[in-house]
C-alpha cells in the first residue's frame, strides 16, 4: 500500500527506481502502475496533498466519444478501469462516485444529422460499439430538456463523472510500495555519463535513474530546470457550479452543444457548467483569476439547446453561483506526450493531456510503466514527442471537457 506524507532526511537517503515530479492524477496514476510492475517509485508534489490543484479544479468528467482512434482506445480502457476500480485495485471501500450518466452531444446545426451520423459510423469503426446516433425527435423524447432547435445527436451511456479526490487517493492508496511526498519540490535533476542519476529537491537528493515530468499545466517550466524543453502552454479554463434549482434534472448526462462546445451536467442539487472559450496561453499559476462575465455567457448559451437554463438565469442569485478557473496543459494537437526524453536517458514525459487528463489517467499511466519497464507498445506511437519534431502530428482533438 501507498503511505503520504512529508519525508524526513532518512527517506530522502533511500533510492528509488523511478521518481514521479507532480502528484495530481497524471503522476498518481503513473506511480500506481509503476508500483504493479514490481519497481520502487516515490511521487513528489510541491503542494500540501496530493490532486489538490488542476486536478481538484476539473469538471471530473469520462468520454469515449472521440474521433481520433488513439484517444478512443485510451478512453475506453481508463473507462473501463474506472468500473472495475475495487477489482484492479483491491480497495472494495474505495467509492469512486462513479455517475454513468452518458455524454449527449446535440447539434443545431442544418448538416447536424450528417455530421453526427458519420462520426458515429467513424467511433463504431474503431471499437466504439455502443456509441448511438439519434435524430432530433429522438433527442427530445429521451431527453425532454432539449429544445426545439435540435436536430441531432450522440449518445453513450457509459460516460460520465466521478469523483477525482477519490480516484487520486484511492490509486495512491494501491500503489504498492509507493511513497507519495507531499511538501517536496523537484528543483533540478543530477546527469552523470548515463543519464539522470537523482533528483534534487528542496529537501535533499534523490537517487534514481528514472524520472517522470508529470506536471501539468507547469510542466514547461518543470522541464526548463531539467535542461528540456516541451511544447506544452496552460490555458485558462471555468467552471461555474449553480445551486439550489430542483428543476435541473438530476438524471441528465453531461450535455455538450456540438457547435459551441458550451456543456451542462448536474452536480449535487445543482450543476457544473463550462465552455472552452478561445483564450491565448497564460503562464502556469496556483491561483488563477476568474472572469465573472464568464457565468452569464455560459448561461447564454447553454440556454440555446437546454431552455430551462433561460428560466433559471432569469432568476439567479450570486450566491448560488460558485466559479473558479484552472489551466489546461496544451500541446500543438491537444493529445498528450507520453514518451522517454531522448537528449536526457533516464527523463520520461507525461504530459499535455490539455483537459483530458482525469478520463485519460489509467491507461496513461500504465503506458509510461511499459515504457519505464523497457517496452514500447504501439498505442504509444500517436503520443510520442517526436511527432512535433516531424511534422507528423495528429489532428487536433476536440477541447471540449
């Protein structure tokens, strides 16, 4: 099992075979599989607990609904652990929260119906099976809160949210062996004729020949006091949580204009709203500012295809409206890096899941354990950092939550 804590100077005299910087779900989830593949890991996070900043910020949603074949078959795995958690992990008193509510994209657009359709047919081909394409009569009959300007959508019902301080504290929980210090920061790594040979902190050294760059929207800076340099920027995103309004319907899925990208899903006698807005990359920061024009757009537009929000925005008092801001990791094509740092042997990058990070954390963390472990298997290939360098990168996924 995982311990936490802050470690004392005996700890830090005490190698490890791979050491993770960042302890949100990206580094837990590597440490968690690290750990299964029989090597020491110690995580590291500057902060006082473990998930507490982009990942405690997050809509806290799961998808499969892509349209890149690579991001389908990392959603569907990490989905999958997340229903079979107790049995993975072996923590049966471990509650995800798990709300396998569905993901309902809705269009309103005239080519809406063939849009949709063809994605559909795109998903099934590469293994989405129980992806569903429905008219925009069909929409409204399963989902009544959909408005009349629907003219199709997609559905699958085994999509959703959970909750993510259970998930990052129930994988720490199973590491086995793992050591999770928390107050610890990751100031430069020691190269010697082979590579990395530790890590130096600002509690003492570590000595290892493995080190994973898992943080987040800082993960630039991260690698710039390693000597590397990634492609990755942090971009500001909202989340509003509304309280206090009965008529949201608690059975609802997470709802997603697929023409905007603005998206609703119930949450606690409420619900969490968001939209990815354009916004130019910012610097990485622990305290991000808030927009408070940003609810009343959201509001606006999730009302176009979901007419009961027009109702209660007319009717919203502020303190029923909770917002707060976190940052995105980007790459060029929004999929993640997940790959050894060649220039550097022994550095290894999980990074740039630009808000896909929680649904794709399981399977991004077992595939960096099978690269620590010395293997290279194929699903690794559309996320390798070389991809940039050659110009062969993949199309951009969608931002949407």
């Amino acid at each position: 099992m995982g311990t936490i804590g802050v470690p004392s100077a005996a700890d830090l005299s005490q190698s490890a075979d791979v050491v993770i910087v960042g302890g949100g779900i990206i580094g837990v989830a590597t440490a968690f599989w690290v750990g299964r593949a029989g090597l020491s890991v110690v995580c590291l996070e500057r902060r006082d607990a473990l998930g507490s900043l982009t990942t405690a910020l997050s809509e806290e949603c799961f998808r499969a609904q892509f349209t890149e074949p690579a991001n389908i078959r990392m959603m569907k795995a990490s989905i999958e652990f997340f229903e079979r958690f107790a049995e993975v992990t072996g923590l049966e008193d471990c509650d995800l929260g798990l709300r396998q509510h569905g993901y309902l994209f809705v269009s309103a657009a005239d080519e809406g119906p063939q849009l949709l359709r063809e994605r559909v047919e795109l998903q099934r081909r590469h293994g989405l099976d129980d992806v569903e394409y429905l008219d925009g009569d069909e929409v409204r009959r399963r989902f009544p809160f959909i408005g009349p300007r629907a003219t199709a959508g997609t559905f699958r019902a085994r999509d959703g949210w959970l909750s993510t301080h259970a998930l990052t504290y129930g994988m720490a929980r199973a590491t086995a062996g793992g050591r999770f210090w928390v107050r610890t920061e990751a100031t430069g790594l020691i190269v010697d004729s082979h590579g990395v040979a530790a890590v130096e902190t600002n509690r003492g050294r570590i000595a290892t020949r493995r080190v994973v760059l898992a943080t987040g929207p800082f993960a630039a800076v991260t690698a710039a006091r390693f000597g590397a340099m990634v492609p990755v920027t942090a971009v500001r995103r909202h989340k509003v949580v509304i309280t206090g309004y009965p008529v949201i319907p608690e059975s609802a899925p997470m709802t997603i204009d697929d023409g905007t990208g603005a998206y609703w899903r119930p949450e606690s006698g409420g619900a969490a709203l968001g939209w990815a807005l354009p916004e130019p990359p910012m610097e990485p920061s622990e305290t991000v500012p808030t927009d408070w024009t940003f609810p009343a757009l959201v509001l606006e537009a999730v009302s176009e295809l979901s007419p009961l929000w027009e109702g209660i925005a007319a009717r919203l008092r502020r303190e029923q409206v909770y917002l707060s801001a976190g940052q995105y990791p980007c790459t060029p094509d929004n999929n993640p890096v997940i790959d050894a740092y060649d220039p550097i042997p022994g550095l290894y990058l999980n990074i740039g899941y630009g808000g896909h990070g929680i649904m794709a954390s399981p399977e991004g963390g077992r595939l960096m354990a099978e690269l620590l472990m010395g293997r290279m298997p194929a699903e690794v290939q559309p996320f390798r950092l070389n991809r940039f360098a050659t110009g062969g990168q993949a199309a951009r996924e969608s931002m949407v939550i």
